[in-house]
C-alpha cells in the first residue's frame, strides 16, 4: 500500500543586485533561512542576469 504525501510549496524571488558583490551572500542567506524552516529546494530559474532568481520550495504538510 503506498502513502500519499501532502505538500506546501512557496516560491521567493531573489532580486539581483547589478552594483553590489553582495548577491550570493544573500542567496545564501535565503538558503539557510528557508532550510531552518523546513522547507527544501526543489527548483532555481534564473533567465538571464538582469532578471530575479525565482526559487521553488517544498516541505510537507
């Protein structure tokens, strides 16, 4: 018999920060932030420079 998994998902945008050398530092912060909630990576998209990262999560319910 198999079990039904039930999930919550959120995605965050992470704006990129054309003057600033602070953009991973910041992705990394959102990272570990997330994490801590119990929420997991499942997907990044990023379409070019100029545009926001977007970050799918999941955790369950």
């Amino acid at each position: 018999m198999s079990t039904i998994h039930s999930f919550e998902h959120k995605v965050i945008e992470v704006k990129p920060k054309l003057f600033r050398g602070s953009f991973l530092a910041d992705l990394g912060d959102v990272l570990r932030r997330e994490g801590q909630g119990g929420w997991e990576l499942v997907n990044a998209v990023h379409s070019s420079p100029a545009t926001p990262l977007l970050l799918f999560f999941k955790r369950p319910r």
